[in-house]
C-alpha cells in the first residue's frame, strides 16, 4: 500500500514539474562528458606522466606511502560522516522532502532512491580517482595486473563504506555529530601510530596500494568487502532514524546553496552550511583590558562554540603544516602538487578563525561603536588567525621534519599563514563581482564570460594555490 501510494505521487510530482524528465538527464550527462574529455583527459595526462617518472615511482612504492594512503583514507571517512552532519545523501526538492517526510511512507522507501543515486556516485567517484591514480603505475610496471584489479575493487568497496558514513552522518544526533568524527580521526592517529596495528577498514583498502611487491592482500580484500557490504546493509535502519525536520532543513539550505552557487555567489552559497554554535552559549565572550587581545579572546572562544568545525580547522591547519614542511621529499611535479595541496588545507582550515574578519568588514561600514578606528578594529580579528594558524601549523611542520625543530619551516610555514590570512581579508572585503564580467566575450569556442565570473569566485583559492608554489623555492633553500 505504502509503495502505490508512492509511486502515485512520484508520477503526479513528475507531471507537474517543468524542465526535467528524460531530456534532462540525457543533456547533463552530455555536457558532463564534454567537460570530461576536455579538461579531464590533459589533466589525466598530466598525472600519467608525473607517475611514471623513476624518481616519483621510487617514492610511490615505498611502505611509508601505503600509511599515508592509509590516513588520507580514514581522513576521508571521518569527513565524508561530518559533512552527512550538514547535507547527507538523503536531499532532495523541499517539497518532495516536506511531502514524504510528512506522510505515512516509510523513509527506508520514501528516501531509498535518493540514497541509492548519492551511493552511486560516491563509488564511481572512488573507482575513478584510484583508477586515475594507480593506472599510470600499473601502466610503468610498479604493479601487476592482479594488483591493479585488487586496487580497483577495492576502491569500489571503500566508497560503498563512504557513502554509509555519510548516511550515518545524517542520521547522527547529539554528542555522536561531533564525538563519531573524532573518534575516526583517532584511530587514524593511531594507525599511525602503530602501522602493524592492521585493524583498520581504511588500511585495508591502502594495503592495495602497490609496495614492490606482486602479492595481491586477498585477506584485507575480504575484510574490507564484509565490512563494506555490512555498511550499506544498514541503509535501511539508518534511513527509518532520519529526523523528518532535519531533512526537510537540509534539502532547503540545500536547495538555496545551489542557486547561490549557480548564479555566481560563492560566498552565499558556502554561508549556507556554515555551522551554527551548538555549545558554550553562557561561555563569555568578552573579556581583557587591551582592545586587541579581547577581541582576539572573543574570537577563539566563538569558534570553539562550534566544537566539529573547530576541530576539523584544528586538524587541516595541522595537516597543511606537515604536508607543506614534508614537501621537499618528495620529487619532481608530486612536490610542487603537494605543496599547493597543503596551501589549500591552510586555506581551508584558517576559516574557522576568520570569521572575525568578516565582522571586521561588516565593521567598516557601518558606524563606529567600538571607539576605535577601521583598521584597529581589522587588526584586532586579524590576531586569532595569525596566532592560531601559526602555532597549529607550525606543530604540524613539526611532526613533518620527525619531530626535529627546522627554524626554516617554521619561518616558511608562518610566511604562508600570514599571506593565507590576507588573503581571507581580501576575500572578505572584495563584495560582489563588477557588471563588466558579466559582459558577453565571444569566441569561437563559446561564451568565455564564465571564466571571469568563476576566476572571481574563486581568486582566494587561486591566490593561495600560488602562494603555496611561490614558497617552494623558499623551503628548499632554507634545508
């Protein structure tokens, strides 16, 4: 009974709709696999080429880079459930989820479908990036053929435990939203920790990546697919636990980051799962004779109000620093990738702590109510980053040189907070982008106009990319 009346609405909602319907599917899937075929393809190309250098072949294939797959794995995982906290795979239209949120269906049938196409693909994701990856050294000779098929089925287990976490993000409640994220990112600790410890569903999908060796971990294999297909039969139960007013929330915010994103404002659309505070609500925020220091003290106990998105900043700026100080061992084009790839976890984890700076620029234009002048009040929002990404960083540079104090990747590392700060102010204070870029440019390949309202977007992203490469040389010379 519960499915007819299902597939009633579904054919009524279809009829009403405009826009969609077959035609749609097939245009987007078009469009999708130009945009694959000619941006992907030079790209893939690119990390071929990369690979099958015998410098960075000699560092793929060493045991320590299997415990970093390892730990990027378990870091996936744990973030993959944070971001289930905020959009989970069961979204769809605010109405279709109000409606069947609402009724009497049961939400293992009423949001199967919804969670089924999320699952797909999170696994086709996971089987394209590890194909994109250990193709090229397949194709160099690191590994055989049976390695190469061990790799690829276990990517495909591992994103079918993804797309579980994220399930089982939305559906977490309480304590578990925070406590569950941090638990995963422990264990990665301590895998780390004690790489002997093969315990882990994340060091059984990096046991594939290639040693030296021929041997295919027929035995990980086996673990991990239990564990995975453990997963996803806990769809059901964990779809009957969502909370009806926590989905019909989701699919609105959603819903309002799409068209943000859709009509160029970036900003609006990321505002839209920004984390309100869960705790501290009685802390004081206010506190300390000198201007600069209370504001700072303001500053860090506002972003501690948000413990998952502290912690998650907390641990990017950590893993940006390690990443940006181990840089230099690693060879050739790989280095220059690393190096921005830790540029931009500094961006990313630096944005827990700049939302004083966005108060700063809300601050300058309105009037003064502080008694203090525009840039006192800028440099005072400025201190929680500046300070805070240093000292996190800076640890993190730390545990990269093994535990030794390398007064150059301190220096270097604190060079690339402070430009990384400036460039969040800039992105604050930039407003909306001019009418000029929306102008028409014409070419024989099509409307380019895109380009410029996309470059605007993302300038602090781009800005940080290439303060990453540009401090490459700066690293090196100081070892």
């Amino acid at each position: 009974m519960a499915t007819s009346r299902l597939s009633l609405f579904w054919r009524q909602y279809r009829r009403r709709q405009s826009g969609g319907g077959a035609g749609a599917v097939v245009y987007a899937i078009y469009v999708g696999a130009l945009v694959v075929l000619i941006y992907g393809a030079p790209a893939i190309r690119g990390v071929a080429g990369a690979f099958r250098r015998p410098d960075v072949l000699d560092v793929l294939i060493q045991p320590g880079t299997a415990s970093a797959v390892s730990a990027v794995l378990g870091g996936v995982l744990a973030a993959t459930f944070a971001i289930g906290t905020t959009r989970g795979p069961a979204v769809t239209r605010p109405f279709v989820a109000h409606a069947l949120a609402t009724s009497d269906v049961p939400r293992r049938r009423a949001f199967l479908g919804a969670a089924i196409r999320s699952g797909v693909v999170v696994v086709l994701v996971s089987l394209a990036v590890t194909a994109i990856l250990i193709g090229p050294l397949a194709d160099a000779d690191a590994m055989t053929a049976a390695q190469l098929g061990a790799g690829l089925v276990a990517s495909v287990f591992f994103g079918l435990l993804v797309a579980g976490a994220w399930l089982a993000g939305q559906a977490a409640r309480g304590a578990a939203v925070w406590a569950v994220p941090i638990a995963l990112l422990a264990a990665v600790a301590a895998g780390l920790a004690w790489p002997a410890a093969d315990v882990l569903p994340w060091s059984w999908a990096a046991a594939t990546w290639p040693d030296g060796s021929a041997t295919v971990p027929v035995l990980q294999l086996v673990l991990l697919a239990a564990v995975a297909l453990a997963a996803a039969g806990t769809t059901p139960l964990l779809l009957d636990s969502l909370d009806g007013p926590g989905i019909v929330e989701q699919s609105r915010r959603w819903e309002g980051a799409t068209s943000a994103a859709t009509s160029g404002d970036v900003s609006t659309a990321l505002a839209e799962f920004r984390a309100p505070p869960t705790v501290g609500r009685r802390w004081r925020l206010v506190g300390g004779r000198r201007f600069g220091w209370a504001v700072a003290r303001a500053d860090l106990v506002a972003t501690a109000r948000t413990p998952l998105r502290a912690v998650v900043g907390v641990l990017t700026l950590g893993v940006g620093g390690w990443a940006f100080a181990a840089a230099p061992d690693v060879p050739g084009l790989l280095g220059w990738a690393v190096r921005i790839g830790a540029a931009l976890l500094v961006f990313a984890g630096l944005g827990p702590l700049s939302d004083g700076l966005r108060h700063a620029v809300l601050a300058v234009t309105t009037p003064r109510l502080f008694g203090v002048s525009d840039g006192a009040m800028i440099r005072a929002h400025a201190w929680a980053p500046l300070l805070g990404g240093i000292a996190l960083g800076g640890a993190g540079a730390v545990a990269g040189g093994g535990g030794e104090v390398a007064w150059g990747d301190l220096g270097t590392v604190a060079a690339l907070i402070a430009a990384v700060v400036l460039v969040r102010l800039a992105s604050a204070a930039k407003g909306p982008p001019p009418l000029a870029l929306s102008a028409p440019i014409i070419t024989p390949m099509g409307d380019l106009s895109v380009v410029g309202l996309v470059a605007w977007q993302l300038d602090a992203v781009l800005f940080a990319a290439t303060i990453g490469a540009t401090l490459q040389g700066a690293l090196d010379g100081s070892r």
